[in-house]
C-alpha cells in the first residue's frame, strides 16, 4: 500500500517502511507524528482513491529518526565593472522520519515500544573507566625527563 502526501510544501510518495527526508517538523527523535494532508492511497490490490484535495480521515503515521541540516547552497551575485559582490551560503534544516503505517479508513495508529537508549556508566563502571588527562607544557616537561 503507499500514499501520497503533503508536508512543507511537497508532495511525497510513501509506503510503509520508507525513511524520508521533509522540511524540519516539532519534536524529539524517537516520537510519533501524524500526517493528515493524504491526496492519494492506493496498493497493489486495493483500488486508487484519490483525494479532493485531501481523503477526509486518512492519515499517515511516521517516527522521527533523526533531525539534520541539508548541504550547503551558495548564492553568489556578482553585478560586473561595478566592484559590487554578495555571497551568501544556506543549509535547510530537515528530519527524517520513518513511515510506519498507512491508515487509509482513519482510525490510530499502533502504539510502538520506544527504543530503549543505552544504560548511562553507574558507579564501579565510571571510576573504573580511565580519566583522561588535559596535557599542559608542565605534564609534557615530566614525561620527557
């Protein structure tokens, strides 16, 4: 099954499973979101509906993976034989996200366990670990006597 849908302006076709990049969107990674603008659902057995412009109760649910920022464009004018020049550089702010399920009738989305982070150095285990040490000029005279 896939959907077409609408975020930051733009259209993006998605099944389940698929990791996408959007403009940047609220929240922490690891969270759920939900998006409501569905044009079109259809699947390999399952007729095309087509939105006008929306399917009334559809939606998306996605789990945002991580948030970054895009490449770096440059805008350069440049206005000849009058020593005048500008650049400017831009990098978008985007998320990617995971699409997790298609919900074509309405209805909400499974609740998904959150991935448990990786347990923090407790007691024995961060006294245990070697500290590291800020060379100084008078550190690096000791060590070569």
């Amino acid at each position: 099954m896939f959907a077409v849908i609408k975020t930051g302006g733009k259209q993006y076709r998605v099944a389940a499973a698929d990791v996408i990049e959007v403009e940047k969107l609220a929240g922490a990674e690891g969270e759920q979101v939900a998006f409501g603008q569905v044009l079109m659902v259809g699947g390999e057995d399952a007729a095309v509906t087509v939105g006008t412009p929306v399917i009334e109760g559809a939606s998306v649910a996605a789990e945002i993976v991580e948030h970054r920022r895009g490449p770096k464009v440059i805008a350069f004018k440049k206005r000849r034989r009058h020593n005048s020049k500008r650049k400017r550089g831009h990098r978008q702010e985007l998320t990617l996200v995971r699409i997790t399920e298609i919900l074509a009738a309405g209805g909400e989305p499974a609740k998904r366990p959150r991935a448990a982070k990786a347990e923090t150095e407790t007691g024995e285990e961060a006294k245990a670990a070697p500290a590291k040490r800020r060379r100084t000029k008078a550190a690096e005279g000791e060590e070569k006597e």
